[in-house]
C-alpha cells in the first residue's frame, strides 16, 4: 500500500509540474517576457559598470610600465616593424599584420584598452624600448603582462621577445625573427601542443657562442587560457640566486634552477667519450653462445612438414567426384550490347552446383591436414654462458675540451626593449599591461590594479545572472513553484526506491506464504477437512503424548499431577487455536501435514 501510495504522489507531482508553467499567467507572458528582455540587458550593464577602473599610475623604477590606454604615448613609443622575414616567400615575406590598440570585446573595463593583433596568418611585428637597459647584476628580473585570446587559439603564439641590449640602442623599425634576443617568455600552440614558453639564450663564456636553453615544461596544465577566451596574467621572475618562477593569474605553474632544469644544460658535462677510443676486435659482447659442442640428434628431420593430411580420413558417403562445386548459370543470357570484340567472350556467371546442395560435397575429395607428429622444425644447439664474455664495451672518458662552468647563468644578456614577434591562425589577439621590473611587490600591486579588476568583473558578470534570474522569479512568482517542484521530485523519487515495501502486490504475498507456510484467509475449506484437521491437532497436543507426558508418568506423585492437569488445560487451550488455524489453511498443505 506504501508503494502505490508513494507512485501516485511521484505521478500527482509530474502532472502539476508539467501543468503549473502553462496555467498561471498565461494572459501576460508576452509583455512580461519583453520587459525581462530589457530588464536582464541593462542589468548585465550596470553589474559591469560596478567595477570602476582607472589608469595606474607608471611606477618609477619600472624599466616599462605599458597600460595602452592612452593612444598618444603608444604611437610614440612602440614602434612597428618594417622588416621583412628571412627564409620565405617574398609575398609574404613582409611584417604587414594589423595592431590596434582598443578595448576588449567583452566585460571590458571602462577607459581600459589594450594591444589587438587584428589580422591572422600574417606576419606582424611591434616592439618598445625599455626606459634604460636591464642589466641582470644584484636584482631579481620580472616580466609580467596580460592575454586575452578573444577567438581562441588554433596555431600560433602570444609570447613577447624581450630584446638584447646592443652598442647603442636597437633599431626597432628593423625588428624581425633574427633579432637577438635574450628571453622568450608566454604561451604558444599548435593543434594538441600546449606551451609555455621560457627560453634564454646563455653565452658560452669559452667560444662566445650563442645556446637557446629551454624550460622544463610546467607541471599543470595550461589547456584552459587557449579556450575561455578571458584574459590571463603571465608572470616571469628571474631571481640572482639562479631560480625561476613562472606564474599564471598569480599562481606558480612552474619553477626550479637555471642550472638544473633547462634542456641542453648551462653547463657542459666535465667528461666526455674519446672519440677517437672504438672497441677492440677480440672484444666479444655476447653474454650467451650457441653450444660448440651441441650435434643434431641423427632423428631429428628438419624436412618434415608442420602438417599432414590425416592418415585416417575417410571420403564422405555420397560425395561426387565428377560434379563441381560451380556451374555457370543455366538462366543467365548474353547481353543485347555485348561486344565479343570489345568484351571478349562472353560467358555466364557461376552459380552453386545444384547437384551439390544435399551431396556431403562436390570435385576432387581431400583429407583435412593435421599436425605433423614428426615436425620437429630447424634443430638450433642450445645456448650457454659464453667464456670470452668481456662486458659491454664503453669507450674511454676524456676531459672534455669544451667544459666551462658557469655558476651565474642569471646574468644573461643585458635588455634593451620588449617586442611581439608572431605569426597566429587566430585574430583579436589582446595584449595588455606589459611591465618590466626589479621588484616582485611592484609587479603584484600592479596586477591589483588591472588585471585582478578584470577577474573582479567577470566574478561579478556571473553574480549578475544569479541575481536576475532571482529577480524574474520574484516578477513571476509562480516559477519557485517549479523550483520546488524540481526538488521535491527527485526527493520522492528515492524515498519511493528505497522506503517502498518490495512485497505489496498479491504475487509477492502469494510467493511470502508459501516460503513461511502463513495461513490463507481464502482458501476453500470442506467439512471433513475441517473435522481431519481438528482431530489431527487434537492428536498432537493431546496430553501424555512426547517425551514431557513419559516424564510425567514417571513421577507418579501428586505434584506432578497437578502440573499435568495444568498443562493439559494449556494443550486444550493450544488445540483449539490451531484447530482454528487449521481452518484457514489450505487443502494441500494441510494433506501435507497429514502425510
């Protein structure tokens, strides 16, 4: 009974949740819905309106504090390229992609722009000079600046070069791929290929020559900046004690030493192999030989085959050697436009014998094949520890000519500007908030100042959908009926699962009776039957029957008598309940007592 009553509540709820929405309001759901229209449209405005942005204020000892707010100061200080790349095709050898500088395309500070890369699968170039070139002595180097890939990212890069000092300052207009550098540093991607770059170029200190070293990859994952299309902050810090940290929107992603954990190493290993050091011919590096005193065995047949036909095969009964298991079609017809000199003899397609159909088979009979008792295959003497084993063979170290040891791979090549050197298959490109500094505080407070206003925007865009839903539903009050209703149901739902009783239907009841012998109120019952199941209890409960009434009559004294008188009142008492159970008990069990 539980159970039907529950599946009626969980039904009763079903119809009025799919009843309520359509029965309530339905004469001003048209005007109402225009008005949540506009209502939602200007409340999204003014929630991103809260956020108040403003210009932060250059810092002094920054050697590049670059907002690209104001449009003037950038058109005077970055610089684009005039280049033309190396190593391509003339036409699209020019660095002619498109910067702007404007806001974002969506949740956009107010009075905040940024750097946008307008154009793809165009070379583009820009770059700006530092205030005074950073020389890597006693201060901790940071680079730290903001994207936002607004369509995503298919293929290309977001990273920022930052330039190499020269004699005098650096000819920007003529920035190109070649341009020294003396640190790469931001995000880049091709198909599944998911980077971070940081990459320094480390002079060796013998030869002068120029190595990229390459960072380690970082140990979580980067996916997400390539996809949301929100801004990120990408923070670099370089520190004199030869330690790195790279952080994402203000969490390490990756750090560790510049002399342990850049590929190919800072410095070369002390020893090197001889190259002119090769292994001796007498010098065998063979753990295991054949056995040189192994002989075939005069038995062993290398000829025998893998298989056999079966010896004790015998023809199938009925098989027709002489009819074959294809014959051409006996109703096919040559075709009216069949050119015998252009298509050759014509003949018609094969068909199944039908000869064959009920025949164990057609054609020549063969034996099945088994396997060849007698294979052996090619005899090889068994293997054995060799004698002359010498070992592996190594060639001999040398010191190593080229070995250097540079204990301060921090004091890279002075910096002299920043630039953005790319190529993307993806367009509205932004970059923002570029800073170069000494000082980890300044960096910090800075991004307070932008890019964490940014975050606080988007936190508060998502707040604003909560707060207008609950603002629709305060306007339509017959929606927290659903909302209700979208709780309750699944409520119901597993209270009915797991509190319904599992056996309330009448075949389970059916199937609880005869497991436990439970009596059954409708069972048909005759008049002798009733009378033979009296008698039968009667029987079993009469007095002095079992093992209690032979000790009763073993004792013989007047005590027991009276027990026994009692516990004969008590049987009678017992015969007439079970007479009355046997009443409603059914004609097969009660047969079954009886035999």
């Amino acid at each position: 009974m539980k159970s039907r009553w529950q599946r009626k509540a969980v039904l009763a709820l079903l119809v009025l949740g799919l009843l309520l929405p359509f029965g309530i309001k339905a004469d001003d759901d048209d005007d109402e819905e225009a008005v949540v229209t506009e209502e939602q449209t200007e409340g999204e405005e003014d929630d991103v309106e809260e956020v108040v942005y403003a210009t932060p204020k250059a810092l002094p000892n920054a050697y590049l504090t670059e907002t690209f707010d104001d449009i003037a100061t950038f058109e005077k200080t970055w610089i684009k390229s005039e280049a033309k790349k190396g190593g391509v095709d003339e036409n699209i050898a020019k660095y002619d992609g498109v910067w702007a500088v404007e806001p974002a395309e969506r949740l956009a500070l107010t009075g905040d722009r940024g750097l946008v890369l307008k154009s793809k699968a165009k070379h583009a170039a820009i770059a700006a000079p530092l205030k005074k070139p950073f020389v890597f002595s006693n201060k901790p180097f940071v680079v730290q600046y903001e994207v936002n890939l607004q369509n995503g990212q298919e293929c290309g890069g977001a990273y920022i070069k930052l330039i190499s000092a020269q004699k005098g300052r650096v000819d920007l207009k003529n920035f190109h791929d070649k341009t020294p550098y003396t640190i790469m540093f931001g995000p880049d991607k091709c198909g599944n290929d998911f980077k971070l770059h940081f990459i320094f170029r480390h002079v060796n200190p013998l030869t002068e020559e120029i190595e990229e070293k390459h960072a380690k990859r970082p140990r979580d994952k980067i996916e997400e900046p390539f996809k949301d299309k929100k801004s990120h902050l990408y923070t670099l810090v370089i520190r004199p004690d030869n330690t790195f940290e790279i952080s994402l929107d203000h969490e390490v992603i990756n750090s560790g030493s510049l002399l342990e954990d850049f590929t190919p190493s800072v410095n070369p290993p002390k020893e090197i192999d001889d190259p002119e050091d090769f292994m001796p011919e007498d010098w065998d590096e063979r753990e295991k030989i054949p056995d040189p005193e192994a002989a075939k065995p005069d038995d062993w047949d290398e000829d025998a085959p893998m298989q056999i036909p079966d010896p004790v095969a015998e023809k199938p009964s009925g098989w027709l050697d002489d009819e074959p298991e294809m014959v051409p079609d006996p109703t096919a017809e040559k075709p009216d436009d069949w050119d015998d000199e252009m298509d050759g003899e014509w003949e018609a397609p094969l068909i199944t014998n039908p000869k064959c159909v009920d025949a164990p088979g057609c054609g020549e009979w063969k034996p099945p094949m088994v396997d060849n008792p007698e294979f052996k295959g090619k005899w090889r003497p068994p293997m054995i520890d060799n004698p002359n084993y010498r070992g592996k063979w190594k060639p001999r170290k040398i010191p190593n000519p080229d070995f250097f040891e540079d204990l301060e791979p921090f004091k890279m090549t002075a910096i002299d500007a920043v630039g953005l050197e790319l190529w993307s298959m993806s367009d509205n490109i932004l970059f923002d908030n570029i800073l170069v500094t000494d000082n980890v505080a300044e960096a910090y407070q800075f991004a307070q100042e932008t890019f964490d206003l940014k975050v606080m925007k988007i936190e508060k865009g998502q707040t604003g959908v909560i707060r207008r839903i609950i603002n629709h539903s305060n306007k339509n009050p017959w929606l927290y009926g659903i909302y209700v209703l979208l709780v309750a149901i699944p409520v119901v739902l597993i209270f009915a699962c797991c509190c319904a009783e599992a056996k309330d239907t009448k075949e389970d009841k059916d199937a609880e009776r005869k497991k436990t012998d439970a009596p059954s109120p409708d069972d048909p019952q005759s008049e002798q039957n009733k009378e033979d199941s009296s008698q039968t209890a009667a029987d079993d409960d009469a007095p002095g029957s079992g093992d209690e009434a032979e000790g009763d009559e073993d004792k013989g004294d007047e005590e027991g008598e009276e027990e026994e008188d009692e516990e004969e009142e008590e049987e009678a008492e017992k015969a007439d309940a079970a007479e009355e159970v046997q009443t409603r008990t059914s004609p097969r069990l009660r047969k079954s007592r009886r035999d």
